[in-house]
C-alpha cells in the first residue's frame, strides 16, 4: 500500500490568515499523528520561523522554507543515502538542499532593480520589526524571525503593484510569486522542493501518495507537483483564481477548518473499521483538549479576565502566580500563557514524564506517574513555599488534570515518600477505584484535600480542572487540592480494610491515619473553611464532551451513535463482559446493511494477580475480544485518553470478533496471557506474528479525561 504523505503551506491554509492558529486543525493533527503520516510544512516562512510552528505542531518531519529555497532534513530522518544530493549542516541538527540563490545576491539585484526604474517598493531588509510586525500581523519577536532571511525577499508597492517590477525581475534571471505579499527569489520554487523530496520518500518508502494543500499564487507549483492537490478557501469565501490543476479539490470552509475536514476526508477515504475508530477517538481527543479547555472557560480583555461568570480585575493584583500538576497541565499552562504573557509573575507545574510543551514563562517539572517519586515531592515543596507566599494582593492561578494526585506528592509530618510510594502501590495492584487511592492519599498529604488553598489563604484563588473522574467531582480530581473534602480518615482506613491490606501497609501509614481518627491530626479542609471562600473551582473539561464529539464524529462517518454511559468502572473484565452483551442484543436487533456506534467513558480497575504486564484498556480489550469471538462486523478500540494504559507505552488495544481465532491460528493463546495479566505482551505478540496493528500507541495526547471504549457495528449479511 502506498505511503502517504502531506504537504501543506502555513499561512491562510494550516494557520488561520488572521491570528496564525492551527487550532480548528487539530482533529486531523491528531490523525495523521496516530497513523504516522508525514506531515511536511512548506511555507514562504524562514527557517527561524518555521522551527517554532515546527515546535509548536510537534512536528519533527522535513519542511521546506522560503518558497522552496531550502529543503531541511533533520538528521537519522531517512535511512536511504540522501548524499547524491548537495547539502549543509545547519544548526538545529539538520541538514539543508539549498535550491536558491543567497539572500545578498537576491537582495542587492533587488535595490538595483528598483533603483533603474525609480519604483516605490520596500522589502523587509527596508523595513523595521515594527513595520514588519505592522504588514504581517506577527508579534515583534515574530517579526524578527521573519526578518532572517535566507533565500527570498518579501517586498510590497506603495500603492497598486507595478507591472515593470514584476517584469524587470523575470527579465534579470530571477522569479517572484505572492502569497499574502510579494516575493523575489532565485529560479527556485515550491514544486521543485516538493518534487525533490517526494523522490527521497519513494526512496524510503517505495510508491508513495502525496497530499498537497495551499491557498495562493505562491502554492501554485506545490499543488503542480503532488498527486491530490487541495486549494483552500480564503476567508472572503473566495479562492485564488489565478490557480488551475488537473484534478484540484477545493474546500468549502476557510483556513485551517477548510484543511481540517479535507484531510480527514482524504484520509477517511482510506479507512476500514480500525480507522474509523481511530478517527472517532481522535475527534474525541481534540473535544477535550487542554488548550482549547481552558479557552472555552478564560478570556482576558485589558485588565479584567474572565473566567466562566465570574470577573477578576488584574490590577488589584501586584502578582499573578501559575501552579499546578497533571498530564495536561502543560497544554493548559500554554494557554494561560496566550492569555496572559508577561503578567504572569511566576509560575511552576508537575507534569508526567514526557508529558511537557513548550513554555516561557511557566517552569515545569517531569515526575513519576502513578507511583510518585523524589522529583514530584520536590515540586510539591515548591508549589507550597509559593502558596504560602502569596498574599491577599496576589492572584494563584492552579491548574489540575488527570495524574495530578501521583505527580504532587507532599507527605505530611510522619509519613516518608517511601511510606505513599508503597501504600499507592498496594492499592493500585489490589485494585482500589480512583476515589479509594485518593481517600487514602489525601489523608497523608500536606497539599490534597484542600490543603494548598489553605496554604495559599488569604490570596484570590481560581482552579481549572480536567476532570479525570467519574462524576467530576470536585474533591477528587486531582484529590482535591483546593476543593472541601468529604472523605475523612475513618474513610480511608476502611478502604486499607476493604481491600486486607492493614498488615502490608507500612507501619507509619496506620499509626498516621489512626492518629487522625483519634483527633490527634488535623482532618482535611471541609465545606465552611475561611480559605475557600477566596477560592474558586471550574471544571474545563470532562469525559462527557469527549463523547458527546465522539458521536458528532461516528454519525459523519456513517454509524449512528449512541452514548451508553460516562461511568463505566468496575473491575475490567465484568465491565468488557458488559459492553460485549450490550453489543450481541444491539447486533440481534440491527437489519442488514445497517451500522451503528456505541460509546462508553469511564475507567475500570485490574486486580493483578498474575505477573504480566499490562493496562486496564488492554486487559478490556483482550476480555471483549474472548466474548464476541466469531461475531462477524464487530470491532473495539478501548483506550486512555491520556495515552497511557498502565505501566506501558500503549493507550490500549483495537480488537474484533476475530482477534481470538486469528491468534490461535498463529499459536498464541489468547486465555493463558489473559491469566496472568499479560495483555500488553499478548498483543505485542500478536501484531508481530500477524503484522497488523492492533496494539494502540499513540504516545502522551497532553489531555487526561479516563478512559474511552469506542464500539463499531456493521452488520454485512453474511455470517
């Protein structure tokens, strides 16, 4: 099958024309990353400028820069000899084809061009930062990297375009094109960048299927050259009338949003059942994204932000001071970023190992997840010292997602890192619930149950909350740290009682809790507490959007959908039994032909009692593939929305009715690794004998909303 692969210019066609986002992009971001297509940017963009959108979109594929002037190739990309072809190393560990001719030749054949025919045109070496931040639309530190030419110059009339210009640099050896303004280059372009390229993935790949997107003059020759051109619509509604390819598609929406359904549109064309449900569950991911979360709820405009209905003027504040923890805390710190830049005083954020973005002003520390460790402790102590620093004229602004209970780890007097390390481990191979771990976790903690807001008191707190948890409660999400808790000592040590664990728990963790059920240790913060009034709690996003766009998403695709809960728990197995019974009656009663979606959200437990490895997603998916073995037309994908199952490097598993058969017939039986726990191992196996993909990897999604099954019915006839 032939590889695919993406080429898309930036402006006005990836990144909208006005405030260079990507966001209305990011369903079909998620696709291509999940399917490993090779999104490659092309842009009339510097390198400079390029690197940080590069940054920005995760992307670490080639990209081309200038208007094709150079071809970037980070080093290790392919494995093929690309040596027959002249290049340079640069920094940034790349190496560069450069197709065009150095910015000082372009730019002084330029100023003598215009000064033979006394024509009022400027390029940016002309112009000041302000004055190119002024005609672009970036930001001054934007500007500069525009600046930073290598291969072209962007130049613009002072009043209409002269046609002599144009012709005198055609005449002089050299081309110009136009995208939002003009351009004079060497006798280089997008398509022969493009064409270059595309001969270095056929090497890699053999056959190879490329898409091409862009919206102006400039994206002529890249359309030219790639085999699904795609033209996009301009926010005026119009198109570029001036570009005319055999075969061009073109969007009915603008900008990114226009690239957006095109893309996936192409892709889906592609897709059987196990794309699909990809799809759905990438739809669901983008739903729920940190940045976009926090955005929906915030908003800053002069000196007041905004957040859900309650207004904070910001100059009754002398600091603003960033804290938090969770796998999504870095996209939701980004976005408190766009919204407040320099005004933030201070920030710091625990987030999972692998699970950062990039940031400017707001630190961030990699912990342990889900047992905690050294360096989450150390955070922890750090978000308390500037709690307890803050005063009634500075603004805490906390930030908690999914994880945040395991990556904020402050014992209390009495009890050792080592003391939770053990008692969280216990819990979690017995099984616990996430609302047990945390009734227990809480009341060891310095910092959960309310304890960071009392430390921060009497300063203004507002929270926003991922919500990883059945129910979006406030006390449990993230355990509480600046919420009122209802769970009290006497709860947690009934959960070590529930579960038979009093005599292997370590011998401080009893006494501690015991002591607080004597009175002899402070309970957790309550309802009436002093601090909380100053306190304020948003939950941004949660499991049920993530379904509700999981649905929108399976009925585009064709499968009326139906949302059969948010609170799937339980242990594993009862619950994949479950899910499997719901789709055998909903397959009884469908007619030939006909197609629907389940959906499901929640997060069950695996009491381990073998010695495999695996993830509550992978042990569900394994189950249901056991209890629909046969059924023709059905298939599962159960995930994490976070990215990780357990302690691998899967989100969970894809299965179908012929999963287990298939196994067997390749000598891998599907019950014996099932026994021992080993669901990771058994699809490892699998996909490696049968060399299809049912593992689902996807690495850190950076949002955290439980878990996700995803349950597909076509029912064909045949049976």
């Amino acid at each position: 099958m032939p590889k695919t692969i993406i080429i898309s210019d930036l402006d006005g066609t990836l990144l909208d024309s006005a405030n260079y986002s990507f966001v209305a992009a990011l369903p079909s971001l998620g696709m291509i990353r999940a399917w490993g297509v090779p999104l490659v940017l092309c842009s009339s963009k510097t390198r400079a400028e390029m690197e940080v959108y590069r940054r920005r979109l995760d992307n670490s594929h080639p990209f081309i820069a200038e208007n094709g002037g150079g071809i970037f190739i980070p080093n290790g990309y392919f494995s093929v000899a690309a040596d027959t072809m002249e290049s340079a190393m640069v920094p940034g560990d790349c190496r560069v084809i450069m197709l065009g001719t150095p910015y000082a030749e372009i730019r002084k054949r330029f100023v003598r061009l215009r000064e033979q025919l006394g024509i009022k045109v400027r390029g940016f070496a002309d112009m000041t930062t302000e004055e190119i931040a002024a005609l672009t639309g970036l930001s001054s530190d934007e500007a500069v990297l525009a600046g930073q030419r290598d291969f072209d110059e962007p130049f613009v009339f002072e009043g209409a375009p002269d046609e002599r210009f144009l012709q005198a640099i055609e005449a002089d050896g050299l081309r110009w094109t136009q995208g939002r303004i003009f351009h004079i280059m060497g006798r280089h372009d997008k398509g022969r960048a493009v064409s270059l390229l595309k001969s270095l993935y056929e090497k890699q790949f053999g056959a190879v299927v490329s898409i091409g997107l862009g919206d102006s003059l400039n994206d002529l020759p890249l359309l030219r050259a790639v085999d699904c051109p795609v033209l996009v619509r301009h926010d005026d509604g119009g198109y570029d009338s001036r570009i005319a390819v055999a075969g061009l598609l073109k969007t009915q929406l603008p900008g990114p949003a226009g690239w957006n359904e095109t893309v996936l549109q192409l892709l889906a064309a592609k897709q059987g059942a196990a794309d699909a449900l990809i799809e759905i569950f990438n739809a669901a991911l983008a739903a729920v994204d940190p940045y976009r979360a926090v955005l929906r709820f915030a908003e800053a405009k002069g000196n007041c932000l905004r957040v859900a209905d309650a207004s904070y003027d910001l100059t009754a504040f002398d600091r603003i001071v960033v804290v938090g923890a969770g796998k999504a805390a870095a996209r939701m710190a980004q976005a408190l970023e766009a919204l407040l830049g320099k005004r933030i005083s201070a920030g710091l954020i625990v987030v999972k190992e692998g699970h950062t973005a990039p940031l400017g002003i707001i630190e961030q520390m990699e912990a342990a997840h889900p047992v905690p460790d050294e360096a989450g402790q150390a955070g922890a102590q750090r978000i308390l010292k500037m709690a307890r620093a803050a005063d009634e004229k500075t603004l805490v602004l906390c930030l908690f997602s999914g994880g945040a209970s395991a990556l904020l780890v402050a014992p209390d007097e009495g009890v050792t890192l080592r003391d939770k390390q053990e008692a969280t481990a216990l819990l979690l191979k017995a099984g616990a619930s996430i609302d047990e771990l945390n009734a227990v976790r809480k009341h060891l903690s310095a910092i959960k149950g309310g304890r960071l807001a009392q430390a921060a008191y009497p300063a203004q707190i507002v929270t926003l909350l991922l919500s990883d948890v059945i129910g979006d409660r406030l006390d449990v999400i993230a355990s509480g740290p600046t919420a009122p808790d209802r769970s009290t000592f006497a709860d947690a040590l009934a959960v070590i009682a529930r579960y038979r664990l009093a005599e292997k728990m370590p011998p401080r963790v009893a006494a501690y809790l015991k002591q607080g059920t004597d009175g002899l240790v402070a309970e957790t913060v309550k309802d009436g507490d002093r601090c909380l009034a100053r306190t304020r709690n948003v939950v941004v996003g949660a499991i049920g959007l993530a379904l509700d766009a999981a649905a929108e998403k399976s009925r585009q695709l064709g499968f009326p959908a139906k949302i059969i809960g948010a609170e799937l728990q339980g242990e594993a197995r009862a619950a994949a039994a479950f899910l499997a019974q719901a789709a055998r009656e909903t397959f009884a009663e469908m007619r030939d032909g006909e197609r629907r979606c389940l959906l499901c959200g929640g997060e069950t437990t695996v009491t381990v009692s073998g010695q495999g490895l695996g993830g509550r997603n992978q042990e569900f998916a394994l189950v249901f593939a056991l209890e629909i073995e046969g059924l023709e037309g059905v298939s599962l994908l159960s995930a994490g929305t976070d990215g990780n199952d357990g302690p691998t490097d899967a989100a969970g598993a894809l299965v179908d009715g012929q999963t287990a058969e298939r196994a067997r017939a390749l000598g891998i039986d599907p019950a014996s690794y099932l026994g021992n726990n080993d669901s990771y191992n058994f699809f490892r196996r699998y996909d490696a004998c049968s060399g299809g993909q049912s593992h689902f990897i996807t690495g850190p999604t950076g949002t955290n909303v439980m878990d996700m099954q995803v349950l597909l019915l076509e029912k064909t006839g045949v049976r």
